[in-house]
C-alpha cells in the first residue's frame, strides 16, 4: 500500500491538514491502494525536514506540505526561504512534494481567507492524488487558467 504524506503546521489560522486529510479520505481506493500520515510541525521553515522525512522514512510517495506564512515583510522572506527547502527536499529524494501556502493577506475578509484554506488544501490533496493514480486528470486541465483557493483564471486563446 502506498503512502501520502501530509504535514502542516500549528502556527496556521486555519486547519489545512484536517481538510487534505478530509479530501484525500473521499479519493478512490483510500484504505486499500493507499493510507494518509500526517505530521505537525511549528512552522512553515519546518516543512522540508518533516516532508523528507516523511518520504525516508515513512514511505510516502508524495507528501503534501501545507503552511501560512503571516502578513509582515519577515514573514515573506521566511516564506521564500521555506520555499526552497521544500524545492531542495523535493530534490534530495526525487519525490513531489506539494508546497501549499496561504498567505495571511491574501484577502482582507476572514470568511474569505478561510475559504482560501479550505479550497487550496483540498485541492492540492486531490493533485497529489491524481499525481500517483489519474495522472490524465491534470493532463486535461494543462493549459486551462485552474487556481486553488480563488476563481479560475481561464485559460488565454482557444
């Protein structure tokens, strides 16, 4: 049985890991072609060990890294910092792991800023599953504008 890893971090405002848990648990063949572990961590810097580990160790085949960096210009910086540990992760084991942030000022309104939460954990979760089993799932939406936590861009052209 396969592994998906999901980790995600106490200092969010909002539950990113309970809805990938939520989402990937609706995805066919959960509990029989694959399990969901999840780990907690602080803070968004410490992503990148806990998803490597997670791979090393745990099996995972794919991990799912969720995070909120806050509102300040240090919290930017630490964002992009967090960011490349994941990329260096990623690289480190030859395995995907999904970097899912949500900044805290992407909307001004908090039921808003919780609907970004909900959309882009569980639609991140649903990519990392179609990653491993209905790779054609993202095939057929290449090109198409697809957003996780806001309305879709569409795509440009025909």
């Amino acid at each position: 049985m396969d592994n998906i890893g999901v980790v995600d971090t106490m200092f969010a405002r909002y539950d990113m890991g309970g809805e990938a848990l939520a989402e990937l648990a609706e995805c066919p063949g959960y509990g029989e072609k694959f399990s969901v572990l999840r780990r907690t961590v602080p803070g968004f810097k410490d992503l990148a060990v806990a998803a490597k580990q997670m791979i090393e160790r745990d099996g995972c085949r794919i991990v799912v890294a969720l995070g909120m960096p806050g509102s300040a210009a240090i919290d930017k910086t630490c964002a992009h910092e967090a960011s490349q540990g994941i990329m260096l992760a990623q690289l480190m084991t030859s395995t995907p792991i999904l970097e899912v942030f949500v900044h805290e000022d992407e909307a001004d309104d908090p039921n808003v800023l919780a609907g970004v939460f909900k959309e882009r954990s569980r639609k991140h979760a649903r990519n990392a599953y179609w990653m491993l089993y209905e790779p054609e799932q993202l095939e057929a939406r290449a090109g198409r504008g697809i957003r996780q936590g806001f309305d879709d861009a569409g795509p440009l052209g025909s």
